[in-house]
C-alpha cells in the first residue's frame, strides 16, 4: 500500500505510470465546468513531462513545491519533471494545458535553442502577461495552432506540433526578458540606443542623416557617434549603411525588381550612387551580388 504521505506521480491527468515518446506533446484547454476535476488538482509531480498552463483569464490558486499564488488574468506557469504542484480554479476561467515529453527540452534534439530554454526546463516560473501586447497575441496564436494540429492527421503534424511548442517556449522567454528589463532601471546611455535601433528600423529607407536621429534622440552627433562606437564598435553613419546593405541584399536575392528600383525603394535619389556605396561596402557589384547568391532564381 503507497504510505499516506507520499505525493502521487503522475502519468498525465492521474495515469499512474508514463513512458513518453520524444515528441509527445497533449493539449487540453482548462476545465471550465464544476464536474471536471472538482474545480481542483490536488499535488502531483510528473515524470518525464514538462508542464506549460496557460490561464487567458479568470482566478486560479496555484502551488509550485511549498510556494503559493493566487493568479488573476494573464498568466503562463511552467512547470519542469519532478516539481510539486497543485491548482485550483474559479468559475470561468479560460486557458489551456500542454504537457509535453521534457526530452523535447534537451539539448541533444535542440542544441541551437536550448540556451534559450535553459531556465525554463531547470526550475518553475510564473510569467504575466499584458493582452493589449504583441507577445501575448503571438503565444495565443501558439497554442491555438497546437491544439488544431492535435486533432488532425496531417502528414507532419507531430513535428508542427513540436515547432509550435518551441514557438511557445521562445515567446515565455521573451517575456520573461521584457518583464525583467521593465523592471530593472536602465542607463539613459542604454535608453538612447534602444531608441535609437528603434529609429534606425522606422526610417533608414527614408535616408536619415546623422543629425537628424540626434535630433530625435535629443542628444549631439559627437553622443551619439560615442555611444555606437561604444556598443556596435562603429560609426553612426557606418551602423546606417550597414543596415542598408543587409536590406539591398534580401531585395538583390528575393525580389526581380531592377537595380535602379532597389535603389528608389531604399531611398536612394541616384542608383549610380547606391551601385557605388554597394560596391565599397561589400567589394563587388550589386548585379554581381545577386548573380552570385540567387542560383536557380529565375528572375526575368
């Protein structure tokens, strides 16, 4: 007979016993009716599974080893192999739960993306998030598709499945990340560079001088030479061009648009100019360029 006292382990959804594939994943959205689990999950650990609850609305009480929370609105908890927890949920509540194979967290199947999860496979972690935000609706769109690959039969669905879990994953990180910067004070030398990758993004099609983003940034062109210098290792001017360049290239590989319109779509009043600053940046020709890197592209 199992001793009173010792925390049950559970399969998935009280089976006893569960030996995962490595692509397993399971998807079910919150119980949402008083008959379904009695409103509550008493404690249990899961071997082998990593759990991700996501609430999308309403209460619940949640207890992760001997720390309790009492969660309100958006909320994703996630929970690595082996950790206590319990949960409670109030009329109404909305959200999903996915239960997936931890081995799809190791480092052997993932080695490029495992730095990124690290944190969350090694401990629990209660994230919040803002609905009015763009992270939010990209983790809704998510576990959505998810749930809809679970119901098919498609060809491939297993490993959609699994793309979309890493999906899921990037996006709680990523707010993790934001919700610490947020509340971590920055230097106004930090800020200024934040704003100014931000700046550099909305107009360097429009061909912005160097005066005109300190302007915007309400600091000098010798602060603002400094303060790239410090974090790119370059010029303002230089961190422009190169931004330029990175955008002539995916036009010269991606579109068949000529070489005098790349230059008018990236601002440029004289193509002859864009050729030559194309050229001293990158040591060949634009049509070069693109004879050399879209093989098989049949542009006309």
């Amino acid at each position: 007979m199992k001793p009173a006292n010792q925390i049950p382990k559970f399969g998935l959804y009280g089976e006893s016993s569960f030996s995962p594939d490595p692509g397993y994943v399971h998807i079910k959205d919150l119980p949402r009716n008083e008959s379904e689990y009695d409103w509550i999950i008493k404690p249990h650990r899961h071997e082998q599974m990593f759990q991700i609850i996501w609430i999308a609305s309403g209460k619940a009480k949640v207890q992760l080893d001997v720390n309790h929370w009492q969660l309100q609105g958006a909320f994703v908890v996630t929970i690595p192999a082996g950790v206590v927890h319990s949960l409670s949920f109030e009329p109404g509540i909305t959200g999903m739960v996915m239960t997936i194979a931890d081995s799809l967290l190791s480092p052997s199947l993932n080695q490029r993306a495992s730095r990124y999860f690290a944190g969350l496979a090694q401990t629990f972690r209660i994230t919040e998030f803002d609905q009015e935000e763009n992270l939010y609706q990209d983790l809704k769109s998510y576990f959505q598709g998810i749930k809809r690959e679970f119901t098919r039969a498609d060809e491939g669905h297993q490993q959609m499945m699994e793309w979309l879990v890493r999906a899921v994953l990037m996006t709680i990180q990523r707010q993790a990340d934001h919700r610490r910067l947020l509340s971590t004070p920055k230097s106004s030398n930090v800020q200024v560079i934040d704003r100014f990758k931000k700046l550099v993004e909305e107009h360097y099609q429009n061909q912005w001088s160097v005066q005109e983003y300190a302007s915007a940034l309400g600091v000098s062109v010798s602060t603002l030479n400094r303060l790239c210098h410090q974090h790119f290792g370059a010029t303002v001017k230089a961190v422009l061009q190169q931004r330029l360049l990175v955008e002539a290239k995916r036009h010269l590989i991606y579109t068949a648009e000529s070489l005098e319109q790349t230059a008018y779509n990236l601002g440029f009043k004289d193509p002859a100019y864009f050729s030559r600053m194309f050229k001293q940046l990158e040591g060949i020709t634009p049509s070069d360029y693109r004879k050399q890197n879209n093989a098989g592209l049949a542009f006309t």
